[in-house]
C-alpha cells in the first residue's frame, strides 16, 4: 500500500520529507510529495537521459521514473528492499527513486540556512538550503528539484508536440496513397497451411487467452467466450470454419484475431500468427470457379495472393461467408436487440487506432498501422555498406526494390540482442524514406481508443521527436511507446538514406 504523506503541524513551522541518497541526507517540502511507493515495474524510454529509468502506470496516469542518483550524478546500485520511489507534485507529476526514507519532519524557519556559500554543495547538486536535524545535528540537503529536472530534462515546447502530431498526420496521408496498389492482409496459420484477411476486417489480434468459459450445448467449433476490456467476446475456431480437424490441445503460439460481424465483436481463433503483407494488387486472383462451387472450406475463400514468385499462395478469407446463414442471422438479431451476453458492439471506428506491437529488449512498442507496410522474415544476408552508422545494418533487395535495413536495438543504444528466433523485419513507409525496421519480435496488431493514447513523457525533445505517445492499457497493466516513423528513420543521420535511395540502382544489381 502507499504510503500517504497528511498535512500536519503548526503553520510556523514547515514540514519537510527527509530522504538518503549514498550516505547523503536530503530533504524537500513536504506539500511537494503526493504519496510514497515501492519502485514500479516500467518500461524503458529509448535514448532518454540515464537519470530517467522508464515510465510507469499509476493510478491510470502514465508516469516518468526518475532516479537522483542519476540527477545528482552519483552511480546506480541494484535496488534494495529500503529503496522508495517519491511521487511528487511540482507541477507535473515525476517518481523519484531514493536509497531509503528516513522521516516527516518540521522545522522552524529560522534554522534553515540559504546563504550559498554555507551550503557545502558537492558535485551535481542544486540546493535551496539546509538545517540541521536531530541531537548529534546531521544535516539535511534541501534539494532544488526542479533545478535538477530541468538541468537533466529540457523541456519539450508546445510547438514541438504539435509539429509531431503534423508529422504524424502526414504519414497516414503518404501512406494511403502508397497503398492504393496494394491490398493490406493479415496472414496466419491454420493446419499448417497460410490464410489471411484484410487488414481493414481485422480490429486486433491478442494472445489466446488461457482461461476460456465454455458454452453448454454448442458446436465445437465454438470454443468459448473470454472477457476483452469489459465486454464478452465469443471464440470461434478457425480450424472448425475451415473444415480442418480440431487440435488436440491449444497450442502456445495461438491467437485470436478480432472481427466485426455485423456491429458484433467475434474472436477467430488461430494456430499462429504470421504476418502482416502488403500483396500487390495484380498478384491477387479470384478463387477459381471450381472451388468456390465446392461446399466445404474453400468456399470460405474469396481470392488468393500469389507471393514471392508464385512459391507462397495465400488464401485469403471472406469474412461475411464464414458463418453459416444461421449464424449470421443470429448474429444480426443481437446486434439490432443490442441484448448479447457473448458479443458486445464495437466502438465508432473514427474513435479508435490500430498499432502494431512488437519488442525490443524485453520492452513492448507501437508503430502506427497505417504506416507499416508488411511484416517479413529476417533476410539471411544483408549487404553491408561502409562507412556507415552502426545501426544501419545495410541493404536488401526486397522485391527489385533496394531497402536500408536498421537495427533498432542498435538504434535505441540497447545490448545486442542474443535472440535469433522470432525476430522480424518490419518494412515502414513515410512520406520521403522506406526502410527495414529489426525487432526482436511482432505480438499484436491493438485496436484501442483515443482516449486510452496519452501524451509522452513531457521530459526532452529527443524524447518528443520519438515517442508520439503513450498508450495505457489499465487492465494489463502494460504501458506501450508509440515511436513516430519518422523518426525512426531520420534522427542520427538524416542524409543517409536519401543518398541510399538516390544510389540504390548502384548499390545492389
């Protein structure tokens, strides 16, 4: 529980938090700090200043972690059971980490001394006074905390944010028209075999939920209802739809892609995700005609892509023949009764984003759907250019088109990652670059609320070029960065991909 600081004491006196950073006694106005915790999980903030160890959720508000051994420039040591995290209130609110809290007291003004030159200020502090404390009169530090922040921290301008904004609405605009000759699709397995949907079908993707309630007197297809942010939604297996025979167990790799089926929300179970793929348009051919005559599962078929030359054919779902004529019709009643315990009706879709998570070093990140072109396999060789940065990992050609490839890891200054399985190249489209994007791995495609999005930790302007923004799932408890594309690919040498893409027919034949 935390620990409630209550106004108390006399109104001559004032009331100070005292606090140990390796050895050092401070203290700060008590009306300062808001409550007093355990340090929080976080998630981390790429390339922001060392004094800044993550973000975490409190209360529904996302909320900067900030260590004073990094803002008074001494060396971080593993936490101990004594270390406290101080919430303070100084017009935004920021975490402090801290050694240990020693205790609420007051002290009579006259015993505050602020002249500079009594300080004894050491390295890296800022001070606004000290007193003494106790029978043997140790001294206790007023810290300047806001003179540390911002000494740490510049802050972000208005301006900024909303050039970020601008930046991101221009992508989406870049993006739509790019995508004009292509079709968006989902892909994922199924016994073995590659289907996909349209992106625009798709709501999210979520992992199978362990726990399922299931329904009495029902097909087996129908694998149950999970509850999803408040409402029930129904599962469905893919495997059933599709004529194949049902598992022996569920796999761990399972996932269940979100639909709306006539204003209800249904979730389609399937063996594994696989990608997302951006399939050229002419490359997209009707189901012929002998196999959409055929009552079992390829009449569930509307088209198949023919990818990578023919060696990847992809059958690709019409959602409203899926379901049965019964189903359907039952499916249309609870949405005009609007009276369903399994399904509950989507959300307006102007009110709602699509992201794609993925990882990075144990950390979970966003990039904004629309501009994320296709998700591929790592490519076995990437050809090396010199005398380049060393996050740019080189090029690949990826369909006769050259594409710049970056290690975000590298990128993000992050350890090298040790993990070779799972990681995937997500290609990402702005308005003037395309580049190759190295995760460590892709987990979801989330549809989420505006409202659910907050504003990034208002700290640097490294930090606001970067993150766009902050989405905050409460009942996870996960928060996850939502990294501008731009960015990404323009900060450390904003030349070098213009150059790659002005050379490219020189660089790879």
């Amino acid at each position: 529980m935390p620990e409630i600081l209550e106004d108390a004491g006399a109104a001559s006196s004032l009331q100070f938090l005292t606090f140990r950073i390796d050895g050092r006694r401070y203290a700060l106005p008590a009306h300062e700090v808001a409550v007093i915790i355990r340090v929080p999980p976080m998630s981390r903030v790429p390339q922001s200043p060392p004094a800044l160890l993550g973000i975490t959720n409190l209360g529904g508000a996302v909320l900067p972690v900030v260590s004073l051994r990094g803002l008074l420039g001494i060396e971080e040591t593993q936490a101990r059971a004594s270390t406290r995290a101080v919430v303070l209130d100084i017009g935004s609110n920021v975490a402090l980490v801290v050694d240990a809290v020693d205790s609420l007291i007051e002290i009579s003004p006259e015993r505050i001394e602020s002249h500079q030159s009594e300080l004894g200020m050491e390295t890296g502090e800022k001070l606004k006074g000290t007193f003494l404390t106790g029978a043997e009169g140790e001294a206790a530090k007023i810290l300047d905390i806001k003179g540390l922040l911002d000494t740490a921290f510049a802050k972000r301008a208005s301006a900024a944010h909303r050039t970020a904004r601008t930046v991101m609405a221009g992508t989406v605009a870049v993006v739509e028209e790019v995508k004009t000759a292509h079709e968006m699709l989902l892909t994922f397995e199924v016994a073995g075999q590659e289907f996909a949907l349209d992106l625009t079908d798709v709501q999210e993707i979520i992992p199978a939920p362990k726990a399922r309630t299931a329904i009495p007197k029902t097909e087996t297809l129908v694998l149950g209802v999970t509850a999803l942010r408040g409402t029930l939604l129904p599962l469905l297996s893919l495997r059933g739809l599709l004529g194949f025979p049902t598992a022996a167990k569920a796999a761990s790799r399972e996932k269940v892609v979100v639909l709306n089926v006539n204003g209800a929300q249904v979730g389609l179970v399937a063996d594994a995700a696989r990608a997302i793929v951006a399939a050229e348009t002419h490359l997209v051919d009707p189901i012929p005609g002998v196999l959409a005559s055929r009552a079992g599962g390829e009449s569930r078929i509307r088209a198949i892509y023919r990818g990578d030359a023919g060696k990847r054919l992809i059958s690709i779902l019409a959602p409203e023949q899926l379901f049965r004529e019964d189903v359907m019709q039952r499916l249309r009643a609870h949405h005009q009764r609007g009276e369903s315990q399994l399904t509950a009706q989507a959300p307006a879709a102007e009110d709602n984003e699509n992201f794609l998570i993925f990882q990075l070093g144990g950390d979970e990140f966003a990039l904004p759907i629309d501009a994320v072109e296709e998700i591929a396999a790592l490519p076995a060789q990437i050809t090396r250019i010199p005398k380049t940065p060393k996050f740019l990992e080189g090029v690949v050609n990826l369909r006769g088109a050259v594409l710049p490839v970056i290690d975000l890891g590298r990128r993000f200054d992050m350890p090298l990652s040790t993990q070779a399985k799972g990681r995937r190249l997500v290609v990402v489209r702005t308005e003037r670059r395309r580049a190759g994007l190295i995760v460590d791995g892709v987990s979801d495609v989330l549809r989420t609320s505006e409202a659910a999005i907050r504003g990034a930790p208002d700290l640097t302007d490294d930090i606001a070029r970067l993150v766009s923004g902050v989405i905050n799932l409460d009942a996870s408890g996960r928060i996850v960065l939502v990294l501008s594309p731009p960015e990404l690919l323009t900060r450390a040498e904003r030349g070098i991909l213009d150059k790659f893409q002005a050379d490219q027919g020189r660089v790879v034949e």
